[in-house]
C-alpha cells in the first residue's frame, strides 16, 4: 500500500509548532502563571486522591501501603449495603438534601427579583448587604448561633415563647425538628449571596421587552412572569442540574456540630458516618469509609448525568 509523505513545507511547520507555542505562551506568561494556581489545586486535591480511592477495594493497613494492602474486591461496599445503618443513613441524607434543595432553591429567584425592581439605592443596597452577610459567617460561628437562640433555658425563641405563655421546647432534643433547623438555617446563610448570580442574569435581558410591555400596561407582576423568569430560567436549570449532583453530599460540618445523642436518629448521614468510622472510631477502618465515600460520589455522578439528559430530553439548559 502506497505512503504518502508530508511535503517539506508541512513537516517545517510541524517542526516549527512547539517554538510558535513556546513563543505565544513566553508573551502571555502572565495568564498562564494565573492559570497554573487553580490547575495545580484540581491536581493535588481533586486528582491525586483518586489514586487512593483503589483503598475502597483493598483490605488497607498503613504498614503495607497502598500497593501492599489485599485487594478484597466489593467485600466494604456489601458490608455497608447489608449493615443495619444504610436504610436510616440513605433516608436521612436523601431527605435532607432534597428539603435544603426544595426550600432554598426558589428563594434567590424572589429575593433577586424583588431587589431588580427597587428603585431606592440606599433601602436596595441595605436589603443586599443584610441579606448576603450571613453567608460570611462560619459553619462553627453559625452552629453556635444556632444553638444559642434555641436554648430552652436562656435562648431568645424560648424566652418569646415563655412571654406568650408556652412552655420552653428543647428544640435541639427533639429529633423530629433537626432538618428543619437544618435546612432554614442554610437558607437564611445562603440565600442573599446565592441570589447574586440571578441579579446578573436579570441586568443582562433586553430592556426594550420591559419598555414594549409597560406601553402594554403590563405590570410588575406580569413582567416578572412573562420576561424576567423565562430570562433567568437557563441559569435556574443550570444550576438546579448541579445543585442534583451533590445531593448525596450534604456536608458534615454543620451536620456534625448540630448533633447529639437526642437528635442522632435523624441527624446521622452518610457523611457524618463517613468521619466517624474512618477517623474518630477507636478500630478506624478506612478502605470501609473509602468504600462508603466512593458509593456517594458514584450516586452523585449518576444522578448529575440523569437529570442532566432530563434537561437535553425536555428541551432546556443543559451542562453539555
């Protein structure tokens, strides 16, 4: 079979591509040095760990090393799905998640179309700086809070209730009302710095549609319905498509600072057991955790996908 070789101008400028790269990249150092910090935090915190991820399937002993540990195969994660607390930790993380996705995903859209249609720059700017301060606050600053107001000795909402004659709840006691303090808490943390990328979305629709609509006589309202949200509603599928994706990663930090031996019947999730078996439990297992780990993030990733094809089969926003 007949080769076909590259004329002499072809190779020279394949020869010649390195030093043209070399030289385009020697002008624009700068953007390559800004570019080299996030690159090389994705390498070391997001890559690098998936080489220990393989633990998950091995029998791991710190002596042996990674490498030198019996590979066992899905033995951690068949013991996790026959233990007696995958169903409550499943359900407590799927309900979780679900409610802080159901409650705190409408709010930003109100928030922000309520500040889009203030005309006062003093009430708007008072409005956007209460509202995206909580956000600031750290997750143990912000547990403590928590717990200070819900005191049932010396916290603000008992004192109020003691005031209209009821008698204190111990609200931190009482399994039942965890995931609301939880989810309403996150909400009120997160909402105003949330809404920002909306306002963004609201500046940059057309105002010749709000101009044609006011000579309608449409109001606010209908503004709102018929412009602003269909407006928005891409950036809203976007981010509700990636919001999907961590719904099995609700976060221990708060979880954990929020929890006692009353409240651990529906405050115990994936995450919270995750850290307790692998690094405070007095035998740590970690290939277990790691096996529990990689079952989360592999449910997230499936569910990303699924929600994302749902998106691409109903003719809206999509990841890719």
């Amino acid at each position: 079979m007949a080769t076909v070789k590259a004329s002499p101008a072809v190779r020279v400028g394949i020869r010649g591509a390195p030093a043209r790269a070399w030289k385009q990249m020697k002008r624009s150092w700068r953007l390559y040095a800004l570019l080299a910090l996030p690159l090389i935090y994705l390498l070391v915190f997001k890559y690098y760990p998936m080489y220990g991820a393989q633990i998950a399937f091995k029998d791991y002993v710190a002596t042996k090393g990674i490498t030198g540990s019996d590979w066992v195969g899905f033995k951690h994660f068949i013991r996790f799905f026959k233990s007696y607390e995958f169903s409550r930790l499943m359900l407590n993380t799927l309900l979780l998640s679900v409610y802080s996705l159901v409650a705190g995903f409408p709010f930003p859209i109100l928030l922000a179309l309520s500040l889009h249609y203030i005309r006062q720059g003093v009430f708007k700017k008072s409005v956007q700086m209460i509202t995206y301060a909580p956000h600031f606050i750290s997750v143990v600053v912000m547990a403590g809070i928590i717990m200070e107001l819900l005191d049932p000795r010396v916290g603000l909402v008992n004192n109020i209730l003691r005031a209209f004659g009821v008698e204190p709840i111990n609200f931190m006691g009482k399994p039942e009302y965890f995931k609301s303090i939880f989810v309403w808490s996150g909400v009120w943390q997160s909402v105003g710095f949330s809404c920002i990328i909306y306002l963004a979305a609201l500046s940059s629709i057309d105002p010749s549609l709000h101009e044609a609509a006011i000579v309608d006589g449409a109001s606010k309202l209908r503004r709102m319905w018929h412009i602003d949200l269909p407006g928005i509603m891409p950036i809203a599928i976007i981010l509700l498509i990636l919001n999907t994706g961590h719904i099995m990663d609700i976060g221990f930090e708060k979880v954990l600072l929020l929890q006692n031996p009353l409240n651990l019947r529906t405050s115990e999730v994936i995450d919270t057991y995750v850290y307790k078996v692998g690094l405070t439990s007095q035998a740590m297992n970690y290939s277990y955790s790691s096996a529990i780990g990689l079952f989360k993030s592999v449910v997230g990733f499936i569910l990303l996908i699924a929600i994302n094809k749902l998106a691409q089969k109903t003719k809206q926003a999509s990841l890719w």
